[in-house]
C-alpha cells in the first residue's frame, strides 16, 4: 500500500523527482571532484632550497596565494623542521625524493610527525647543511560556512551563516520564511 502511494507520488511528480535526483548527482560529483584535488594538494612536494626562500617560487611550487608563501617565508626562517631521521642516498637530492616517497607511502620509518595530515607538506633539500627538512604548512581557513539552530521566545529557528575572517552572518528562518539575521565581529580569539 506505501509503495503503490510512493510509486504514484513520483509519477506525478516524475519532473520534480528527476530534478532531485540530478542534483544529488551533481552534487556527489562535484564533492568526489573536490576531495580528489585536495589529496593532489596535500601530497608531499619536493621543493630547491632557492624555492622555499622565495615567495613567488613557493606560491606556483605548493599552490597558495602570495601573501600565504610570504607567510610561510617569514615563519621558516624562526621555525625548525618537524622530523628529523636518516636515510641512505648518494646525493641531497636523491634523499629529498626519498623523502617525499616514505611521506606519500606512510612509511613506518618515517617520524610520525613527518606524516601527519597538513593542509602542504614541503619537503626542501637543504644543500647548505646536506639534509633534507620536511615542513608541514596548515593554512589559515578564513572562510566557513554555518548552521544551527537559534531559540528566542520559545521559537526555534533554522539558523545559515557565513563566516570570513572575524567577521560573520547568521540568518534565521522560520520553515520557509525569513525571520531575522545577525552580524558578529570576533573581537578577541584565543
């Protein structure tokens, strides 16, 4: 009896239901596309020691923005690697390659630090010194996307926001119908 109101139910609304399936398709797909491009991005790279000291060969080398590398730059120079282990290899850069191998194949050699998830992982043949450093590079994620609910009055209410940087926007909705927003400054993070 369910299923015959169901199969009904879609049969006369078969253009709604195509229409449904479609985008969660399209949605599935453009979700498989997108985590797809991320583990390209958060596979180890091997970068020239001339590279991971300038900003613009930084930012094409790890796929970040200008002022993203600048601030990578500025933080390497006070900052140490965070593994440190020994490896065979005839040169610098035969090491480096290594590397990046026993990162991208979590090999158990490798300090578990090394091969911890990171937004970049760069891994610099440090020719100076003959090592090689791995860095590991967590972007600032300044944008994000919200949801909740809100209670005032005894009434609950579907609450959308969106936030980038310290600002944000919340909206509230009451079923289908706009009901109110709000915008927030964060003032102090800690």
């Amino acid at each position: 009896m369910l299923i015959s109101k169901l199969i009904q139910s879609i049969k006369e609304h078969y253009k709604i239901a195509i229409a449904i399936v479609l985008c969660v398709f399209i949605a599935i797909v453009c979700t498989l596309i997108y985590h797809h491009k991320q583990k390209q991005l958060e596979k180890p790279v091997v970068l020239a020691q001339e590279q991971a000291k300038s900003p613009q060969e930084l930012s094409k080398a790890i796929h970040v923005t200008k002022q993203e590398a600048q601030e990578v730059v500025s933080k390497k120079e006070s900052t140490q690697p965070i593994a440190t282990y020994y490896t065979q290899a005839p040169t610098v850069e035969k090491a480096t390659e290594k590397v990046k191998q026993d990162i991208a194949h979590s090999n158990p050699n490798v300090p578990k630090a090394a091969t911890e998830k990171s937004d970049r992982t760069a891994v610099v043949a440090n020719t100076d010194e003959q090592k090689v450093d791995v860095y590991k590079i967590n972007l600032n994620k300044g944008h994000k996307i919200k949801a909740g609910v809100t209670l005032i009055d005894k009434k609950a209410y579907e609450t959308i926001g969106y936030q980038a940087g310290k600002f944000e926007v919340l909206t509230h909705f009451n079923g289908q119908h706009l009901e109110g927003g709000s915008a927030l400054y964060t003032v102090k993070e800690w």
